[in-house]
C-alpha cells in the first residue's frame, strides 16, 4: 500500500501544495492569498505534535471525505476536500498508508489572516449543506475504461478544477462553467502574489479546441508541445506530479479532457483599432519578433508559438500572459535540476503600462488570434503587488 499510496499522492499533486520553498516535505507554511484572506497548509507529515501523527485513519478519512479536523472543526476548501471526497476507500487507505511512512517533521506553519466572518470556521457547515456532496466518484457504464480513469484523475486525484473554474463569491466553484477557466492568485518571479488565470480546458475555441490527443499527452508528460511551455504556477504540477505518472494513467487524462464539452468563453471579443495594432506591431517587432518571429509561428529552441492555439494568448482573461511580459516566465529545468530557468526577459521597467497592453493586444489579435483588447488598467494590476506596491 505504500508504493501505491506515493503514486496516488503523487497523482494528487500533495507536495507542490505542502511542501514550502525550502521547508521539509510535507511539513506544510505555503502561503494561498484568497479573496477571504491569507491560508498556509498544514503539516500532513506524522510528527504527533504539528503534523497528523495522533490522526487515526477514520479521522483522515474525514479530513478527505468531509473536511472535518479530528475535533471536530471545519477544514477550509482551499484543500480540496470537495475533489479528494471523491476518491475510492481503497485510494483513501494507500495514500494514509504512505502518509504513515514520511519522516515526521517538528513545524507548524503560521497561522491563518483571515478576515471577518470569514476566520469563523462553524460557518462553513452552511457552506458545505450549499457546495459540498461527499462521496466516491461513480464510472460512467457508457464511457470507456479510460474515459473513467481520466475523469477519477482529473476529477478527483488530479482537482484540475480547483484553478481552472471559476468561482463565486463564496469561494465555490461555478459548476455550469467547470474547467472553463479560472483567476486566482499564485506568486510570480520575485515572490510576490498577482492574478493568474487558469485557461479553459473544455472544447471551447479559447480552450482545446485545437489541440489533439497527443498535443494533450505530450504537455502532461512533459510541460511542453507544439503550442506551449509550461510555465508560472503549471510548472509545480508538471515537475512534481503529471510527468511522473505512467502513460496509460496520462492518455486517459488526455482522452477525459479532450471529451470535455465547450464552455466559457466569455462575451465576444471587441476588435481592436488598427492604431493600437499598429502601435503593438511596432513594439512585438522590437521586443519580440526575435525569438517568437513576426510570424508568431516561435521557434521550438528559443521561444513557443503565439500564433495559433495558444492557450495563454487567447485566454478570455489576459492575466497570465500579461505576466509573462512584465515578469518574464519561469519555465521547468532538465531533470533532476529542480532550478527554474528564465529564457525570456521582464519588461515591467522597459515598457510602461499602454505599451504592455498594446503589445499584449497585438498578441491577442494578429495572425489567426481574436482574443481582444488589453487594457492599461489590466496591465497596472498586473504590475502591483497583492499589498498595493
């Protein structure tokens, strides 16, 4: 059960999320900026002090099922029980097994900033009654073997839609619009927090509609097909969970996402004027016509396709590509180099906020793109931090 139990956490992506930036495994003090307030995660190593070690196996099964703590206090979705709950007894019992087994670690993270009434944990069982059903994930009789597997990875083990939906003003997930894309906040280069947005994975023309199978199976393998790099908050769950899964367990991903119906999208798009497109032409000539050629077409040695297919580019939120112009992106080093490597520079001191969005919009727009406008006000708040800086 513990061989088992280290696949299936792997699967669930546990480390990115319980493992702090130099901290021990699974000892728990990263940081998750919400709406709400300022959550760490929990130390989940067996250390009977700080970690789950005076846990029985009924209480983790709680923890899993139904977000309940061992005294009976509710456990905030940011961990998401709302998608484990859905895991097999079997699954439940092989992960506790290899929980079991890590080395136990003395350290408690910080505690939670939560604003009020929000820090009032009692109010969650309303929550729960409105957002919450508890219970194992049921196949689907008239969907193939690996449909299944996909959905219990991505539904279930892999949580895909905790970023890639969006969410109310609770903080639950909009079911209507699952996987049609999601904003939250995740740190960029230097550390600090800003909007991220995590793109459409249905059949959607902003999502993958464009992909194919194999595109799907290769950017889950490893970080990177004929339309994009991973980078930003993706790179976690590539280096430490999708790469190492094995390949029938990443074509069923595949065949699950790839079936997934059209949805989001947003409003359509405003065209923009010729003088912004030709004022963001200019400046992609300059700065980036280079590496990513005038084409848009890239250059699988130095730079991704911008030109088609994107999923970053032609997002309904620009977000995430307005911080790869201002931040630079940060993109996954060879095995086992866990180092980020940064192959493009940051213009937030070189391009002030109407050429960010000029050249973003251009982006968003040329060759076979209709994303939209960009506008300076999104790029400013893009540029500042989460406290106002």
């Amino acid at each position: 059960p513990v061989g088992r139990g280290r696949y299936l956490v792997t699967a669930g992506n546990c480390a990115s999320c319980h493992t702090a930036a130099a901290g021990a495994f699974m000892a728990g003090g990263v940081a998750f900026e919400t709406p709400f307030g300022t959550l760490y995660s929990t130390n989940i190593t067996p250390d009977p002090a700080t970690g789950i070690g005076d846990w029985s196996e009924a209480d983790f099964r709680a923890a899993m099922r139904h977000g309940v703590r061992p005294d009976g206090e509710h456990l905030y979705p940011a961990f998401p029980y709302t998608a484990y709950t859905r895991l097999t007894d079997d699954d439940l019992a092989a992960i506790w097994a290899y929980l079991r087994a890590v080395p136990p670690v003395a350290s408690t993270p910080p505690e939670n900033a939560l604003a009020f009434p929000f820090d009032q944990r009692p109010l969650l069982a309303a929550w729960k009654l409105l957002y919450h059903e508890p219970g194992p994930l049921q196949p689907d009789p008239d969907r193939s073997d690996a449909w299944n597997r996909g959905a219990y990875l991505v539904e279930a083990l892999g949580h895909c839609s905790a970023c890639h939906s969006p969410r109310n003003r609770l903080g639950a997930e909009e079911a209507e619009l699952r996987h049609a894309g999601g904003e939250y906040l995740d740190r960029v280069p230097g550390g600090d927090f800003r909007p991220w947005f995590a793109p459409n994975l249905t059949g959607h023309p902003t999502g993958l509609a464009l992909w194919n199978h194999e595109d799907l199976v290769a950017y889950l393998a490893t970080g990177r097909n004929a339309f994009l790099e991973a980078f930003g908050p993706m790179n976690e769950v590539i280096m430490n969970s999708t790469r190492y899964l094995d390949p029938a367990d990443i074509d069923a991903m595949a065949t699950y996402l790839k079936a997934l119906p059209a949805a989001g999208g947003g409003a359509a798009a405003d065209a923009p004027g010729e003088e912004l497109m030709g004022r963001g032409r200019s400046l992609y000539n300059l700065h980036c016509g280079t590496c990513h050629l005038p084409s848009g077409e890239g250059d699988p040695e130095m730079a991704p396709r911008l030109n088609r297919g994107s999923l970053v580019v032609q997002a309904e939120n620009p977000a995430s590509l307005i911080n790869v112009v201002l931040h630079g992106p940060e993109v996954a080093g060879a095995d086992p180099d866990r180092q980020w490597l940064k192959p493009m520079k940051a213009y937030r001191y070189l391009l002030n906020d109407e050429e960010v969005a000029a050249v973003a919009t251009y982006i968003r727009n040329a060759w076979d793109n209709a994303a939209g406008v960009v506008s300076p006000a999104q790029v400013e708040r893009q540029r500042r931090s989460n406290t106002g800086g």
